[in-house]
C-alpha cells in the first residue's frame, strides 16, 4: 500500500492559480485506506475549493487509478466533464497523478493533492508501518522475514553496527536494534547458523530507475 497525506490548501491554491474549472480525481485503494483520497475527503476538497471561487466540475474515484485499464474507464464516464475542466486535482499517490499523466487525451494540467510518503503494511488497528524498501534484491528469506534495509537506518546486511546500545538502535534510541530483531527471530526459528554467512553488498544496478516489467 502507497501512504500519501494532503498537501496544504493554501499549496494547493498556489499551483491552481490561474486554472478555475477543475476535475477531481480520487483513489478507491490506498488513498481511500489511508484517508487522502477517498469519498470523504473528495467532497472536503471541493467544499474547500469551492469556497475559494474554483468551479468543480465533477469527481470520480477510480478503484485503481494507478491501473490503466481501471482509469480508463471512470475517465470514459466522466468525458463531458472533463471536457469542461481546465485542470485535474489529483487525490492519490503520485502514481496515480502520472497514471493519469500517461492517459489522459484532452491535454489537461495534471496537479497532486497529495505527497506520497512509504510502501506500507496496516496493523488490525489502521496504523501504517513501512516495512519494505522496494530493493530489487530481497534479503527476507535469509533474515526471518525481517527487513534490514528498511528497518535499519544505515541498510546494514551483516548484523548490527557498533552503536548498538541494549537491543537500541543509535540512530533513535526508541527502536529496537534490526539486527537484535533478526537475531531473536532466528533464534526462535532454530535457523542462527544463517547468520554466519557473510552476504555481498547489494547490487544497485537492480535498483537503477526507473523500474519496468514488461508482461508478455
């Protein structure tokens, strides 16, 4: 799940300057879960907008917009609307400001709502936490499911640096060690004996962007 939170208004009127008919353009996925895109904060915007003399001339929430085909279709809906817009408001992560970028054929300003923050998991109480980095060359099968490179502030894939206070890290002396987490795990996994290998340092060339998986 991409995390992104709203951009300030008075930012957001800023970049609109100069464009008074606008679309709004909201996420049905993780803009929606993490409440910068969804219903709700659509018909803030417009409510906001509005008050300071924009013209909305309509809104979808697409459930997907980073996905073309699912874009694509609210897009069709929503021609005539379009057609009257100066610019489109983005309410989602910047994939799915550029989703829209890439798909659009009436030659609209793109604007985001929203600054995209982390990749992240959601706990059962609706908290988000980044747990991956998105590497190219994953090292969770080798460190029990826990990932150094996001949750280590120095990326470290070797065990623990010589900052390391009672199971802390000395970056912020508020979180548990990563490697102290690894070392538990593994423990409790009867797999310790892993952690005498000594792994390579990691290939950046799969990390070049931008990424692209083309599907045959």
């Amino acid at each position: 799940m991409i995390i992104s939170q709203q951009k300030p208004l008075n930012d957001l009127l800023s970049s609109l300057k100069g464009y008074n008919k606008i679309f709004l353009l909201g996420c049905g996925e993780c803009a929606t879960t993490c409440k910068s895109g969804g219903q709700p904060e659509i018909a803030k915007m417009q409510q906001e907008l509005e008050a300071a003399g924009k013209i909305i001339t309509g809104s979808c929430i697409p459930s997907a917009p980073c996905v073309a085909a699912k874009l694509k279709i609210e897009l069709a809906k929503n021609l005539p609307a379009l057609r009257q817009s100066e610019a489109v408001l983005v309410l989602a992560c910047g994939l799915g400001a550029q989703s829209f970028q890439d798909n659009d054929r009436l030659g609209l300003m793109v604007f985001s709502a929203c600054d995209s923050l982390f990749g992240a998991v959601m706990d059962a109480q609706g908290n988000f936490f980044e747990k991956c980095s998105m590497c190219a060359e994953c090292v969770l099968n080798e460190t029990g499911g826990i990932c150094p490179i996001t949750l280590c502030p120095k990326g470290l894939l070797n065990g623990p640096c010589g900052g390391v206070n009672q199971g802390k890290c000395e970056v912020d002396n508020q979180k548990d060690c990563a490697w102290i987490l690894i070392y538990k795990e593994l423990d409790k996994k009867k797999k310790l004996a892993s952690l005498k290998e000594i792994r390579k340092p990691k290939n950046f060339d799969k990390s070049t962007k931008p990424h692209k998986l083309i599907m045959k």
